[in-house]
C-alpha cells in the first residue's frame, strides 16, 4: 500500500439485492479535502461508511493512517472523525456537555477531557456557547457542534457527509472557513456534498462517483487542472481551431469562429509566445486570459463524456 494517508484499493461492497462499490481505487494525500461528488444512489454514503469502519466491505482493502480498516476497526475509530448526514445531538445537553460526552465515549480521562472540550470548541467557534443547550442553538451552529463532537479527540482524517445540507449561505461560508482552518491544523478531509460551488472554496481533489465507480478511475486534482485559457475574437475566424490545435502544448476544450477555450502547458512565457503566433497568424485577438475552471464543469465533463 502506498503511504497516502487513505488508501483504497478494489473496494466491492453488496447490499442484498445489488452491488453499492464495483472495484473503487484511489489515495487521499495528508493535509487535503478532497471533495466526493455524485449523484444520489452513487455509493458516496457506502464509500465513507466503509473508510470509517462502520461497513465491511465484501472484497478490496481500505487503509487509514497506516492502519487496516478491516484488521482494526477501533483503532481507525481513535484516528478518525465521521459526521454522518443525520447526525444527532442531545438537545437537553449543553454544548459543554455534549463535547464532554463525545470525549468521555472515546475514552479520553475526565482531567483530560476538560482540555480536550476547551480546544475542540476552541476549534469550532462555541468558547461563548458552551453553556447554551443543544437543542436552542441555529441549524449552523449545530451543525459546528457537531463537527465539534467527531474532532473531540483529535482525530487525523476527517469524513464529513452532506455537512452543508440545510445551511444558509452565510453559515456555508462559515462552514468553509471552519473546514480550511481544520486543514490548516493539519487534518486530512473528504466532503461528500452536493453543492459545487461551496467545495470550489476548500477542495484540493475530486473523486466523482458514477453508479458505484469512480468516474475516470481516479481523483481528479483541482488544483492542477484549475487554469485554462479563455481565446476571444474581435473578427470571427472559423480556423481558429484547427490553428490550435496544431499547437504544441495546446489541448482545445472548445472552439468556434468566435473564441477558444483551452488548455495549455508551459508558464507565463508559453502564453505570451501563443498569443504573438495568434496574432502574426492573422488572427484579430481581443481577450486572452486565464479562466478559473469550475468544479461543475469537471463534473459534467465527467458525467456526460470523459475527463476535461
């Protein structure tokens, strides 16, 4: 196995009536997020049950932190936090309580765990909250209070499972800011979510599900694929394409008698070098700058054809 802090190899899980994982294989480096996507019934849910060890897979191996999930179970449950989609907090207990609770559960002693909640609502932003019952809290800060719970007892991988879901735009945003300063501490993350734009803010890698597989049959790095150029004409000139396309380092994601979309290789001198050949071709160049790619371009790109 590799010394990625996740390791997935061949990983088949069944339910009764039908198979949720096909042979899934892919590493998360330590210190990323990485983002999974897909559409409902893609095996997301399964997948991250499997990472925490709380489904056995029926064939593959999953490694977290150096450690087999299968061979040891309770000592991945040391090493990670999972926050599942429902997740669920007494509500008669206050926040103190609560975190005192998830740390007493993961058998952190009573003179440590008080230290232990300090920091973890530290973490999360309820210092000022800590005598606040559970139930009177926002959907948002109960959602960091859950986050609060599954780091209680500094955790090094972090699964969070439609951590968005039901939050406003403004608690999302605090949730991202929340989310980079666990990585910025050195925890290692994967996000299953729906919203697209929200993981563009944090996302360093996507693993996009398709019916139980991963679609192109590994992450896709965000950040590697995030510059592209976007080519507009003043003139319209319906070579333009076949023109870059004859260029070297130069991949066409799009092309008309108007304008280009593409990718190209090399720095600032690469660009600046395609745009003089542009121009002393005789092409009428008014726009030439870099374009930030979209997570949900890639992901439809994915979906609906191959890997852009």
């Amino acid at each position: 196995m590799s010394s990625a802090m996740i390791s997935v190899r061949d990983l088949v899980f069944e339910y009764p009536t039908t198979r949720a994982l096909h042979g899934v294989s892919f590493d998360v480096n330590a210190g990323s997020i990485t983002a999974l996507v897909g559409p409902n019934g893609s095996g997301k849910t399964t997948l991250l049950r499997c990472l925490a060890a709380l489904e056995r897979p029926y064939a593959g191996r999953v490694v977290v932190d150096g450690i087999d999930v299968a061979e040891n179970p309770r000592r991945v449950h040391r090493r990670l936090g999972f926050l599942p989609d429902f997740f669920g907090l007494y509500d008669a207990l206050t926040v103190a309580q609560c975190l005192t609770f998830a740390a007493r559960s993961h058998g952190i002693g009573a003179r440590a765990a008080r230290a232990a909640v300090e920091k973890a609502a530290q973490r999360v932003d309820l210092s000022d909250r800590m005598g606040d019952a559970a139930g009177t809290l926002s959907r948002g800060l109960r959602q960091r209070l859950a986050i609060g719970q599954v780091i209680v007892h500094e955790p090094s991988v972090l699964l969070l499972d439609e951590p968005a879901s039901g939050l406003d735009p403004e608690a999302r945003r605090s949730l991202s800011t929340l989310l980079l300063d666990l990585q910025s501490q050195g925890m290692t993350l994967m996000v299953s979510s729906h919203i697209l734009a929200e993981l563009e803010d944090y996302s360093s890698q996507m693993l996009i599900m398709k019916e139980g597989r991963l679609t192109g049959g590994d992450p896709i790095q965000v950040e590697a694929a995030a510059q592209r150029i976007m080519i507009e004409l003043a003139e319209p000139h319906d070579g333009l394409g076949a023109y870059l396309q004859d260029q070297a380092g130069v991949t066409v994601r799009r092309a008309d008698a108007q304008g280009a979309l593409i990718s190209l290789d090399g720095d600032a001198q690469a660009q600046h070098r395609l745009l003089r050949a542009l121009i002393e071709a005789g092409f009428v160049v008014c726009s030439f700058a870099p374009t930030q790619q979209r997570l949900e371009d890639v992901y439809f790109d994915e979906m609906h054809g191959g890997r852009s």
